[in-house]
C-alpha cells in the first residue's frame, strides 16, 4: 500500500504533535515521582523533536504563522541542553 504525500505529512504532523504533547506528560510524570517540579533532559530532546517535525509539516503547509511559532524554539532547547552539559561537566 503506497501512502500519498499527503498522508506521509499527516503522519510526520502527528508525529511532531504527539511528540511535543509527550514532553508535557513525560514532565508532568517525573515531577509526580520526584514530589516536586522538575524537567528532566529528556523533556528538551522531545522538544527539539516535536519542533523539527512540527516546523518540517508548516513549511509543508505553508502555513506562515505555524512556521513563526515553530521556528525559535528548537534554539531555545538546544541551548538548554548546552546549559545542562555544562552544569554536568563543572560537577566532574
């Protein structure tokens, strides 16, 4: 069965949703376990993945205003992952 272009975006959408979503539920959860508001670094990986696939499906939508509140936030999750590294790496 061959999916039509269509269809493959739909896929990559809900991919990126669900994506996105996850990292919400993934913090939500940790925080529960923890007994107190954490983001654990996972939460940025998801973020830079839900970004990338949301951003790639409005590019493909051509869908201007989803493109603008796409397009900073995979800086902003990258840096923070930086910052995370460099917080680890000065506790060696």
């Amino acid at each position: 069965m061959m999916l039509t272009r269509e269809a493959l975006w739909l896929m990559v959408g809900f991919a990126g949703q669900i994506a996105f979503t996850g990292r919400f539920v993934l913090q939500w959860l940790y925080s529960e376990y923890k007994k107190r508001s954490v983001i654990p670094t996972s939460f940025w990986y998801l973020s830079i993945v839900g970004s990338t696939l949301l951003f790639a499906y409005a590019i493909y939508r051509q869908d201007p205003v989803f493109i603008a509140g796409q397009a900073f936030g995979s800086i902003v999750y990258l840096r923070n992952l930086q910052l995370i590294k460099k917080s680890k790496d000065l506790k060696e």
